[in-house]
C-alpha cells in the first residue's frame, strides 16, 4: 500500500495537534486484504452523501486485530484517532460528558460561588470535531439510553443532546466498532445499532503468509522455516479450541510472545505451554486435546529443537 494511497479529502485543515494523534504504524506492520477492502471502500464512498461508509464494525476473537484494525485505519485514512472502552455499567454520562464544579486555586475561597464546567466525553469530542473512534465493546453496555444515544450518534446525520444544547455530527467523524463473539459478559450486538453499520468485517486470524511475516518483523526472529511451524501450531490450536468449544483463544499475540521465548533460547515445548496453551485454558482434559491437535496436525516438534 502506497502512502498516502487512500488519504481522504477532509472538510477541514487538522491543527498540529490532531495530526500528532494519527496512528503511526510499527514497522512489523503488514497490510492485510482485509485492511485494504476497508480503505477501499471508505475512500470510494467518501464524498457520495448518503451512500458515505462511516460506520465500520469489526468483531472477532481476541487476539485477531481488531484494534490493530481501527489504528491502521487511522494512518491510511489520515484521520486522528481515539477510542473509548464500554463496560456495564456505563451510563449517560460517560457517553455525553459530566458538568462539574470547578476550584479557582489561586482564589480558593469557601463562601465563593461555585462555578460548574462542561467536560465532553471522548465520544463527543471524536463525534463533533471529525476524530475516527474505536468503540471497544458496546455489547457489555446493559444501559438501554445508552445505546439509544450511540444509536443516534451513528446516524449520517446524527445529533446529541448536551447539556450544554445539541451538537451534530461532524463529517469527518467515523466510527469503528471493535468486539468479541460470544465472550463472558457480552451480548449479541444491538440490532438498531448493527443496522447503522455500512461496513462489516469478521476478523479471524491473518492469513499464513501474514502471521509469518508479522512475527518475523515484530520479534527479529528471522529462522523462517520454524516461525512457519510455530504459525501452523497456532493455526492448529485456533482451529481446534473452536471445533471442541474451548472459550480460549490461539491468536496473533501469543504467537509474537513465544517465538520472542525461543528467541530468547527457550525450550520449544515447555514455552508452548506457558505462552500459548495456559491463555487458552488449564483445564487437563483441555490441555490434552490441544496437545493432541499439535502433535497430529503439525511437524513442530519433529526435528526441530536442533533449529532454533
């Protein structure tokens, strides 16, 4: 991807600050198709009106690059970043901003007037000044006015009522909804909420190729024949946690971490179970099929303690 291949055309000129909350991508980062359909389909869409793709959602399992995802947006897009984390109890005014009393420091008198002041919320300040916003995980919100705001905000032509009156939605704002499938604590996407998305993708783990080359440019590690074998045991145990309903998760992560293990001189074996298969699960009987699922599916451990 060339830079500056998929830059949108702005309605405003960004200050100096805001061009210093673009994402700016590690050099292990690898363009992924994926990546580039989202950024494809945005720039092409931009200035169409009501066909403009400003919503995006992004759900998968931890691990698959989600947030990565929304940064790598940030960058090719050209557009600041921020991000806002959900959680269940959130209320209407972790999504609108708070008014709050003010102290004068240096005037700190008890019997003077209390002043109040209006803080925004990063949704607000994403939503009225043209940010891009990561929302991680509204599925936990139990708040059903809280989705109703998110809901509104979503619109193409959105508004939010403030205290301090109604702001509408910038068109430079865009939203990317990052979540889990059927994790502890998360809830099917709202339906009036995933309605509002105009693009959608389901993250699973990178393709082969990628996971290599990512590991490879992300640890330094470059013996590439055993990276391959430890991205096949990580595809392998991804595959099998699923097939048997295993909650854990083989992904990207654990992969950086333990060819960094090896790297580091570990043992091949022993680092697969403290960087690897204890994320997923420490049940025994868990355990034991992952095992089997490595040793029946891929060549890791065959011939290979004699190549790191």
């Amino acid at each position: 991807m060339e830079q500056g291949e998929f830059a949108l055309n702005l309605s405003r000129k960004l200050t100096d600050y805001e061009k210093s909350q673009i994402i700016k991508l590690p050099n292990s980062h690898r363009v992924s198709k994926i990546e580039r359909r989202i950024c494809k389909e945005i720039k092409r869409n931009w200035d169409k009106g009501d066909m403009k793709i400003s919503n995006i959602l992004l759900e998968g399992d931890a691990g698959s690059g989600k947030t990565q995802m929304a940064k790598a947006l940030s960058c090719n897009l050209g557009l600041p970043y921020t991000k806002i984390t959900c959680f269940s109890d959130m209320d209407k005014s972790d999504v609108l901003g708070s008014i709050l009393p003010v102290a004068d420091d240096e005037n700190n008198d008890s019997n003077k007037d209390i002043e109040y002041k209006y803080f925004p919320s990063e949704i607000v300040k994403a939503f009225t000044e043209g940010y891009l916003l990561e929302i991680q995980e509204p599925t936990v919100i139990r708040d059903a006015a809280v989705l109703m705001i998110l809901n509104s905000a979503l619109e193409p032509d959105g508004t939010i009522n403030l205290p301090t009156g109604v702001v509408h939605r910038h068109p430079d704002f865009v939203a990317v909804i990052t979540t889990n499938r059927n994790y502890i604590g998360c809830r099917p996407l709202n339906e009036a909420l995933r309605d509002r998305i105009q693009h959608s993708e389901k993250m699973d783990l990178p393709e082969r190729e990628a996971m290599i080359e990512r590991a490879i440019a992300k640890t330094g590690f470059d013996n590439v024949e055993l990276v391959s074998k430890l991205v096949d045991a990580i595809i392998a145990l991804d595959e099998c946690a699923i097939a048997n309903a295993i909650r854990g998760v083989a992904g990207m992560r654990s992969l950086f971490f333990w060819v960094d293990a090896i790297k580091n001189g570990e043992d091949i074996r022993e680092s697969m179970y403290y960087k690897v298969l204890y994320k997923i699960t420490t049940n025994p009987d868990e355990i034991r099929i992952l095992e089997e699922s490595v040793e029946n599916n891929t060549s890791l451990f065959i011939e290979t303690q004699s190549k790191r």
